[in-house]
C-alpha cells in the first residue's frame, strides 16, 4: 500500500523520504501485533488453569478470570455515576458467568484478529471499547487508589487509531478477506 492508497486525493507521505515509506507498514505490522498479543494473553490468562502459569515471554501480571471480576467490582465501587454503577453490580457482577466467558471470548478473538490482520478495524474498536470501559469504570476515584491521567488513554488511544488506520492492509489478511467478501460487506470496520 502506498501513501496515495492511505489517503486518496491527498498527498499524504509523499514529502517523507523513501526509507520511511518504506518502514510505514512495518510499524503498523509492529502496532497492531503488539496490541494483539496484550489482548491474546489477557484473554488467555483467564482460561481455566492457565491463571497461574508463568507467561514466558510474557512475564508479569495478567488478570485471571476471578481477577476481572473483582476488579470490576471494586473499580465501580462508588462510581460518581449511579446508573452506570448499578447496571455493574445488578446485571454484569449479579450474572458474572456468561460476561466473563464473553470476556474471554472477546480477548482471545481481538488479539488473534489483531495478530493476524483480519478484520482488523473491527478488533480494534471493540477492544477500544473494552479498554475504555475499564477507564471509564475508575472514572472520578480520588481516593487511595486515584489512576494516573493518561494511564488509560495510553492503551485506548493507540486502539483508536488503529480502528481507523487500516492496519489489516499492511502484512496481513484484511485485504484478502476484502476480496472475499459481498461488496456490501467490504466496509469499515469489517474491512476497508
């Protein structure tokens, strides 16, 4: 894909110099696969038994499937915004099991979405979404446990600007999955 692919009708990049152009997709290549395998193993860690491996390459902490629902309940714990938190603790907390399988389903699928370049926009958006809510979720705490700023907008920004960047085109399927499938399907975000 070249720049006047990225942008018809601008000539966007083609003041940069070749070598640049020519590394563009392999940032993006570099972009989204990173953000792919964060959800990969997140959903991962919350498969049964998996809660306790030792995540080699990935070492560190990932939240288990207990995990997610204790954090949820305590992140929306007194959140300023009564519906909001009510609609947690009274429908999601109240039936964890069908949104924490739903949970894992969903990070599993981005991430491998993500890593393989299919559909692309659409893994990104909804993992947008997911990051967001969890953003959201801490949303007014000034207390003890007070976030960051840009602690959540640094991981749902970039998830953002994948969704409409067209990831999947560079060094992955959605180009292939494009001419796949109707032409009433072959619109962002399923693939662009």
């Amino acid at each position: 894909m070249d720049a006047k692919e990225l942008s018809p009708g601008l000539a966007v990049g083609n003041d940069l110099p070749a070598w640049q152009r020519r590394v563009f997709p392999l940032a993006m290549l570099l972009f989204r696969v990173c953000f792919g395998l964060l959800f990969l193993s997140n959903g991962l860690a919350k498969l049964p038994g998996l809660e306790d491996l030792d995540y080699v390459p990935f070492p560190g902490f990932l939240i288990s499937y207990d995990g997610a629902r204790n954090s949820l309940d305590s992140d929306t714990n007194g959140h300023p915004i009564g519906i909001y938190r009510d609609f947690v603790d009274d429908v999601i907390l109240e039936h964890y099991t069908p949104f924490g399988v739903a949970l894992v389903i969903v990070e599993v699928g981005i991430g491998i979405l993500l890593v393989l370049g299919a559909s692309s926009s659409l893994a990104a958006l909804i993992g947008f979404g997911s990051i967001f809510h969890i953003w959201f979720a801490n949303w007014g705490r000034y207390d003890d446990r007070a976030l960051w700023a840009w602690e959540g907008p640094i991981e749902w920004v970039p998830l953002l600007a994948l969704a409409f960047l067209a990831a999947g085109r560079f060094y992955g399927l959605d180009r292939q999955v494009a001419a796949r499938l109707p032409r009433v399907l072959r619109r962002w975000p399923l693939v662009r």
